[in-house]
C-alpha cells in the first residue's frame, strides 16, 4: 500500500511541475520575440501536455488516454510544420 500511495503522491507531484511548464511555455510563445522562441515554445508546450496526458492515463488506469497523447503528438507535429511553412511564405513574399 505505501508503494502505491508513493507513486501516486510523486505522479501529482510531476503533474504540478509539467503544469507550471506548460503554463511558462504558453507565455513564451506569446511573448516570444521571434517565430524560431514561439514555435519552440509552442512545441515544447506540445511536448508536456502529451506527458500530461500520460500521466493522467497512468493515475487512472485509462489506457485510451495513451491513444489520445499519440493523436496530439500527431497534431502537435503537424501544427509546427504549418507554421514552419507559413513563416518561410512570409520571408519569401518579402
């Protein structure tokens, strides 16, 4: 039982740390002076909320939630190849 009670305090632990991540990287990408620190930003944002989810499906003993992290990742990769495209449009165009 203490085994379980450990893991279970140390994944909310790691839940709160990828939180406050998440949240610092989410100000980054707005405040971002640049488009290379705001889609570094937005992928490493990417990147926590997959691990968040992870986590999340670990706690519960949901493993759909493993197949929702693999579906963001997806997501997550093809949004920053977008914006990679739209940014090298915008300095063509200049």
């Amino acid at each position: 039982m203490k085994y379980d009670a450990a893991v279970q305090t140390l994944l909310t632990i790691s839940m709160v740390v990828l939180s406050a991540g998440v949240l610092a990287c989410l100000i980054r990408a707005i405040i971002g002076p640049t488009h290379a620190d705001r889609l570094i930003a937005a992928n490493m944002t990417g990147t926590q909320v997959i691990c968040l989810i992870c986590i999340v499906a670990a706690r519960t003993g949901e493993h759909a939630f493993t197949d929702v992290a693999l579906i963001f990742a997806m997501f997550s990769f093809l949004a920053a190849a977008v914006f990679v495209r739209i940014v090298t449009e915008r300095r063509k165009d200049r």
